[in-house]
C-alpha cells in the first residue's frame, strides 16, 4: 500500500523521482500541475501523465490524506470545513467571502499548546503538529467545496490566513514548507502577499519568518499589560510583552509593510480607555494596524464579547494616537466558526454539504 503523500513532495522531489524511474524532467510539472493546480485527488486523472507513470506514482504514493467530514454554511456567507485526518481526528477550514475576497482560514496542529484562556482550541490540548502536505490539502478541499457563484462558476480563493487551529510558528517546519507549495509557481500559485501568518508571539520563529518567507505577519497581542497577558495568554511566561514589542520594533519588515497586532475585545477585561491607551503608547513607533476581533464566546467559557460601541470607542482612542485601527466584523457566529470551536462542541456531526 502507497504509504507517502504526493502532497508533501517539491517539484524537487518529483524530479528526483522522475530521475530515478528513467523519466525526463519534465514529467515532475506535469504531475505538480494535476495535484496542485487541478486538484487532482487520483493518479487515473492525470490526463497529460502517461498509463505507466501513473501506475507507477500510484505504486510509490497516494493523494491527500484529508477528508471532508462536515461542511456548514453561515447565513452571512462563511463556510466552515471540518477534515478527518486518518485517525479519526478532526481539524478546521474556514471560508469566509468579504466583497471580492474569499479568505481561507487553514489549521496548523490537532489542537494547540498555547493554552490562550479566550480559545477554543486550548480546551483541546495539544495533539500533534500537521505535515505540510496536510495544510496545503487544506486549501485543495476548500477550494473545491468553495461556493459556486450565480455564473455557476466557484468564487476563488484570494486570500489565506494561517489561522485556524493550532500555533502556526509551534509547527514552524509544516507551516513554512506549506507556504513553499502554496506559493510556488510549480504549486498552488498563491502571492505571498496574500497569505498572512497568525502567532502568538514566538520571537525567534517570527524573525525567521520573515527572513525567509514574504508573507504577512499578524501578531495575537490582547493585552499590553504583563499580568494579564500571563493570565490570558501564557505564552508570556516566555516572551514577555515587553520582548515581543522590542522584537517586533526590530523586525525586517519590507518597505511599507506591516505588521498586524490583532486584539480580542473581552467585555471588562481588556476593553476599557485607559488599556487603548496603555496600548496606543506600547506600540508607538512599529509600523503596525491593530485588528480588534469580537470574543466568539464558547459554551461554558468565562469571557464574553465586548459591546459594539464599546469597541467602537477602543479603535477610536487608537486613532488618536495615529494607530491605524479596525473593528473586524464577527462571522459566521451560527456555526460556531471561531478558531476550534466546531471541534470543540462535538464532532458527532454528520457530513453534508
Ligand atoms: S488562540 Fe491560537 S495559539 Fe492560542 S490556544 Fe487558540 S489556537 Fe492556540
């Protein structure tokens, strides 16, 4: 039985191979062209691959090792994707259309270490880190599950936020080989200008990031105040906010871009004036935006979402300061689509679509 995954493997490694088998080159961009651009989830399809290439891939690999176990849609839209990986675990994708775009959120891990007091996810504890054949897999079933518009057509995906379950930089190997594929001209084709990166702070990872990758960095902050960031957020025990902020003064940010601190606006524990402004004064001079996001409260949790004009007020007070702030929208709150949630409430949940 074909126990490697083709969507783990480099134009690289399909060229090796080729090499090995006797075949020429440019077989390994025909193949990386069915998988990742066609989507193609059986090596029968491969139309442009002769009969005994494709039994021979088929021999050495299989395709995907993701399934489809539940997709719901929200009534504004957003589509949230629960995948079975082979063990029975459950990860989730979410698609979220705003205007032209058509954002996926894709999970990094079963789970999360973070153990961040307002998430889902961290009720869940730590599972295990996903492969990067297993992000991209990801962004291959959304894709082909994305709504289809009123031309018939399927709306495109613009955007991809590493986002969803589990510490993107935790699993530092999986998440940057994923972004390899995803946007190689070989792979998927995505713009790394389109993909924006989610971490809770892991200083060393960050900068290395950025190094060598091109892709937007979004920094989960919530609380300016050390006390309460432990509390909320125990990342902090190890890089405290005070290093986070000093690191990301100094990271290697291309000409005009930057870094996007995103805030969760909990009623009575982060919201209030004087934490903006404690916030405006800590991140005076990064070249930044703060995203402040609705709490999607989960049954049983102990915070609850701030007010609408609670919030409001928050951006406001930033602005005075000339931080560039937005309020961002809460979706999909009828299925349950923040970050864990879905797996959290139960995966007992019948496939449909
Ligand atoms: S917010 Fe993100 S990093 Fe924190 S526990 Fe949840 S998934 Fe992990």
């Amino acid at each position: 039985m074909a126990s490697i995954d083709a969507l783990e493997l480099t134009l690289g490694d399909l060229e090796r191979w080729c090499e090995a088998e006797g075949l020429p080159r440019y077989r390994a961009s025909q193949v990386a062209h069915s998988l990742y651009r066609q989507g193609v989830r059986d090596f029968a399809e491969m139309q442009t691959v002769p009969r005994e290439v494709r039994q021979s891939l088929a021999g050495a690999y299989g395709i995907g090792t993701l399934g489809v176990r539940h997709v719901a849609h929200a009534v504004d839209g957003t589509t949230k994707l629960l995948f079975a990986l082979p063990d029975g675990a459950t990860i989730e994708g979410v698609l979220i259309p705003d205007g032209r775009r058509l954002t996926l959120c894709v999970s990094t891990q079963v789970g999360c270490a973070m153990d961040c007091a307002f998430c889902a996810t961290a009720t869940l504890g730590f599972g295990r880190h996903l492969t990067r054949g297993q992000i991209v897999e990801q962004f291959l079933l959304a894709r082909a599950a994305a709504p289809v518009g009123s031309d018939g057509t399927r709306d495109v995906i613009t955007n991809l936020v590493f986002m969803g379950m589990g510490e993107p930089l935790h699993n530092y190997e999986g998440t940057v080989g994923a972004i390899g594929t995803l946007t190689a001209p070989w792979g998927v084709g995505v713009s790394p200008r389109r993909i924006t990166v989610s971490t809770v702070g892991l200083v060393p990872q960050m900068q290395r990031l950025l190094e060598e990758t091109k892709v937007h960095l979004a920094v989960s902050l919530t609380a300016v105040d050390e006390a309460l960031r432990r509390r909320l957020m125990p990342v902090t025990r190890r890089y405290s906010v005070a290093e986070l902020l000093a690191a990301c003064r100094k990271l290697p940010l291309p000409r005009r871009k930057r870094i996007t601190f995103e805030y969760v606006m909990l009623a009575g524990v982060n919201d209030a004036p004087e934490q903006a402004r404690a916030l405006m004064r800590a991140l005076h001079g990064i070249r930044c935006k703060v995203n402040l996001m609705p709490h999607n409260p989960c049954p049983g949790g102990e915070f609850a979402r701030s007010e609408d004009a609670v919030g409001a007020k928050f951006a406001d007070i930033l602005r005075t300061g000339a931080v560039h702030a937005t309020v961002r929208e809460s979706r999909g709150s009828d299925i349950a689509a923040a970050c864990g949630q879905l797996v959290a409430e139960g995966e007992a949940r019948p496939a449909q679509d």
